[in-house]
C-alpha cells in the first residue's frame, strides 16, 4: 500500500535492523504507553518479532503489521498495525507507533487514513477502532485526525508500564460513518 509519501509494506526480516533502530531511537517515548517496548530492545527480539509477525501476515492472524518506510529516503518512520478482533463482523482495531524524529511531520494520519481505507474497501470492515491510552494525546490527536468519532471511556481498565491504573479511550468508524464522511 501507498499514500503519497509513504509506503506500508508488509513485515520482513530485511526490514527487521531498522524497525530495531528506531525502537531504540524512541524507546523513552514508546515506553510509556506501550508494555512491549523493554522486550523489544534485542536483535534477537527483532528478528523473534518479525518472525511472529511474518506468520500473522501470513495467516491473516492476530495482527497485520505494516512497516511504514518514507518513500524519499527509505527511511523506516514507524509501524501501523490492523488487529482482527473479529472476523465475522469484520471488526478491526488500528494500533501504531512512530519513531520519535518523524514526530510532527503527519505521517500516522497519513498511514492510518490509508489502512482505515483498506478496511473498508478491501477487508470489507463494519468498524474500525482505535484505543489509546486516555493521557496519550499524540495517538488521539490522530485518531481525531482521521475523522474517528470519540466513542467512550473505560475507566480503570489498563495498567500503563509505569504500573499506574489509567483509563482507555475508545474511537470508532463504522460502515455507516465510512458511507457519509468517507476515508
């Protein structure tokens, strides 16, 4: 898949040094939300990830991962995920990361505006989430971005790697809301 700066490009081993690079670049950022990123700081775990993520791909398992590399330089920015919650409605939640020198330059909007497209177009989605935690305002800033409607708080209902109690927000589109706002 691409958007016009970038490509989303399934999981690979060849692309597995650089996702490392960019977890180690912003693992201070990362680890305040994300409980994987300690585990993640390993050529070992790269390769053990990737692996796992290759599978997935595969499979149509789990989680699709996409690598999301700037199509200028090559660079590896991040990753964007479409989670199967589940595959009889279909319903799917999108879950991301970017590397901390890409901040500010719209490329998660970016990235999830086109996998939010490919959902609906190709997967045949009939909701789409995604959750953050209720103090991450950089992932909610762009859940609003792509025109995801605020759905609700759960309150109490993570623990953030820092071991304190947070709440979750919820943020949907649905077929209905594809149909009126589009993409």
């Amino acid at each position: 898949m691409e958007t016009p700066r970038l490509k989303l490009l399934p999981p690979s081993l060849d692309r597995a040094p650089m996702m490392l690079e960019a977890i180690l670049e912003s693992q201070n950022e990362l680890a305040v939300y994300l409980p994987w990123v300690p585990h993640a700081l390993t050529e070992g775990a790269s390769i053990e990830n990737t692996n796992q993520a290759i599978a997935n791909f595969e499979a149509f398992e789990g989680e699709l991962r996409y690598s999301i590399i700037e199509k200028a330089t090559g660079r590896f920015v991040g990753a964007v995920g479409l989670l199967i919650r589940d595959k009889t409605v279909p319903y799917f939640e999108i879950g991301y990361w970017l590397r901390t020198s890409a901040y500010g330059c719209g490329y998660m909007t970016e990235a999830v505006e086109r996998l939010t497209a490919y959902a609906f177009e190709e997967l045949h989605a009939n909701r789409v989430e995604i959750t953050a935690a209720e103090q991450n305002t950089q992932s909610r800033a762009v859940a609003e971005r792509c025109g995801f409607e605020f759905e609700c708080l759960k309150k109490n209902e993570r623990r953030l790697p820092s071991g304190e109690l947070g709440h979750t927000v919820v943020y949907s589109k649905t077929t209905p809301d594809v149909v009126k706002r589009g993409c």
